[in-house]
C-alpha cells in the first residue's frame, strides 16, 4: 500500500540525488526533531469506523475554493524542482493535472507560472513570501492572475529562513543552471554564496524577505488582487481567528515541514484547534508529514477540507518525472478511496470528529 509505495520512492530518490541536495529537500531546521514529530503525531491517531452503511459507490471528489478536485490532496510548494528533474514543476503540474489534484506552485519555482500552466489541467495556486520590494511581489501577482492561477498562498511562518544545520554544514547553494525564474532579476540579481556555517538560501532570506509585515499589511496585498487569499503556516487558533477577521478565504495550518521553528507544535495537533476557532468561515488545508491515504481521512476527520503533500511528490519527480509524481497521488488516492469504504463514509462530507481518537 502507500507506505510501501512511498518507501520505494523516497529510497529511489535517495540514490538519485546528490547528498546536497538530497540534504537541502529532506533535511529540517534546529535539533531536527520536527522531521518525525509530524509524523508520530499522525500515527497517535486511530480512525473510528461506522458499518452498514452503503459504500457501494464512494466519492472522493470535492470543492476546494472554487476548484473542483477529484479528492481532497494537493502538492504542497516545494521550491526548485528541477534539482529533482530537468522537467521541474512542469511536469510536477502535468501529473498534478493527471490525477485531478491541486498544484501549489512554490514562488521559488525553477520553471516559469506561465509554462507550469501551460502543462496543467488541474488548478494552481502560487505561493509567496513577502519581499522588501513589493514592486516585485506586484509583478508577479499580476503574472499569476494573466496565467490563470486559482489562489494566492502567503507563507507566514517564515520572516526568515532558520538555521538548517545539513544545508550550512554542506555550504548549499543552488546549482548552476537552476535559479528562481519567477522572481525578478532585482531582487535576484546579489551574487548569493555560502559562507562559513551558514547556506546560500539562509542568506538570501535575511537580505530579501521582510520581517516587519504585520496584520495590518495584508490589506495592501488585498488591495492588489481579487485573488482568494490564503496563510500558510497558522498554527494557533488566535491566529485563525484573526485570519478570518482580516478576509482571509484559506488556512493551511503547517509548520513547514520541520524547516522553520524548531520544537513547533505539529500541524495536525494544531488542526482541531484551529478548525474549531474559524467554524467553518473560511477553508482549511492541512500540510505535515501525509504518507498515507488513511492521513487524507485523519485530517478531514479533525476538521481540514483537504491536505497536501511536499517531499514525496519530489520523490516521484526524482525517480522518474510526471509518471513519478502521477504514481505517488495515485498511491494516496487509491488508498484513500478504500478507507472510504471501511470507515463507512462515502463522501467527504462524511468525515468527522466522532470518527478519530487518540491513542
């Protein structure tokens, strides 16, 4: 089944990829201990199952934010994908579209928005941080609007990136011949080299994200498009709340795969909180640690509308490209499409709290 499944890719990938850079997509900030928190806190959880009930034609299919997905999974922004394959996010976009699941399209992407469109039959969403040059994240925002992109997706929990001790112990920079096309050559255009003890990315982030924005700044973004909105990184329901005060249509509640605060409650921990602060007036998106169809029914169980998965799309890509990342989303689909049927729930309105406890 998936973990099998997913075992083999991310083994494949393993033995594909330089340590670098194998190190740069796997590896998480601080003591690393976020890397199987995520993790154990999913296993913690058992599902509860209803019988006699009429399973007899299941349907995974739902709506998210205007979008119609044939199972509520996505792909979480993952930047560089061409560090996996030469085809990068384009072909990430043609399996996303394949199997009818959401593509959120990393702002540090090595193909352009407009040729990942191009290749995608499913929906996308394009993730942003927040720059000092704003002029750049206008530019890019009206690009994304021209190509057709569904959402925007604000990362929140990243004012800077943290130390990652794999990615200053290797000096990590991004190899020649792949860059961030997206982003302008003004804010790109410092030659960003490692240095002692710290990675080239680290050091891009403090020169050019901005650590001042506050609440009160997504009002101008707001103001720069009729885009859906969404945070990334939420994980308190204080936060959600406020979310939802200031507009926001969407939450993916992630603690950024174990790349940033170190010790951070884990997503799914974070999830009931928070889907009981909003109650519904915005939608909810889990990020952290999914490796199993039955993690898909886990969240939606603890109030999410849908999840999404980082690394082991890029081990798909890794292993052999489109077919590669195609494989995985049908792996988890098919999955859990059969937990469907066991839990008694043959739509995905019929997952709910009474059907999780933790063990």
């Amino acid at each position: 089944m998936a973990e099998l499944a997913l075992r083999d890719y991310e083994a494949s990938a393993r033995e594909r990829l330089s340590g670098p850079v194998w190190d740069f997509l796997e590896g998480g900030s601080g003591t690393e201990s976020m890397l199987t928190a995520g993790r154990d806190a999913l296993d913690r959880l058992r599902l509860r199952p209803r019988c006699l009930v009429d399973v007899s034609a299941c349907e995974p299919a739902t709506t998210l934010l205007g979008a119609r997905l044939a199972a509520p999974l996505g792909i979480a922004p993952v930047a560089y994908h061409q560090l996996a394959h030469p085809e990068g996010e384009v072909a990430t976009a043609r399996a996303a579209g394949a199997v009818g699941a959401l593509f959120t399209v990393s702002m540090f992407a090595s193909r352009t928005i407009e040729d990942i469109a191009a290749a995608a039959t499913g929906p996308l969403w394009l993730q942003l941080y927040w720059l000092k040059r704003r002029e750049s994240m206008i530019g890019l925002i009206r690009r994304a609007e021209d190509a057709g992109y569904r959402a925007l997706v604000l990362t929140v929990d990243a004012p800077l990136v943290a130390h990652r001790p794999r990615d200053a112990r290797n000096g990590f920079a991004v190899p020649a011949g792949i860059r961030a096309v997206n982003v302008d050559s003004s804010v790109m255009s410092a030659s960003y080299e490692a240095e002692a003890g710290e990675s080239a990315i680290a050091r891009h982030s403090k020169e050019q994200f901005d650590p001042s924005i506050t609440w009160a700044d997504l009002e101008w973004l707001r103001e720069h498009t009729s885009l859906p909105l969404v945070l990334k990184g939420v994980l308190s329901g204080e936060d959600a709340v406020r979310a939802v005060e200031c507009g926001i249509e969407g939450l993916v509640v992630s603690n950024h795969g174990g790349r940033q605060l170190d010790f951070a409650l884990p997503a799914v921990d974070a999830l009931p909180e928070i889907a009981e602060a909003v109650g519904g007036r915005c939608r909810i998106v889990l990020d952290g640690a999914v490796r199993h169809g039955a993690d898909i029914a886990k969240g939606l169980c603890l109030g999410a509308d849908a999840v999404l998965v980082g690394r082991p799309a890029l081990w798909g890509l890794a292993h052999s490209g489109s077919d590669g990342v195609e494989s995985v989303l049908r792996t988890l689909l098919d999955e859990f499409s059969e937990v469907m049927a066991l839990m008694g729930a043959p739509r995905v309105s019929d997952f709910h709290r009474s059907g999780i406890v933790r063990s």
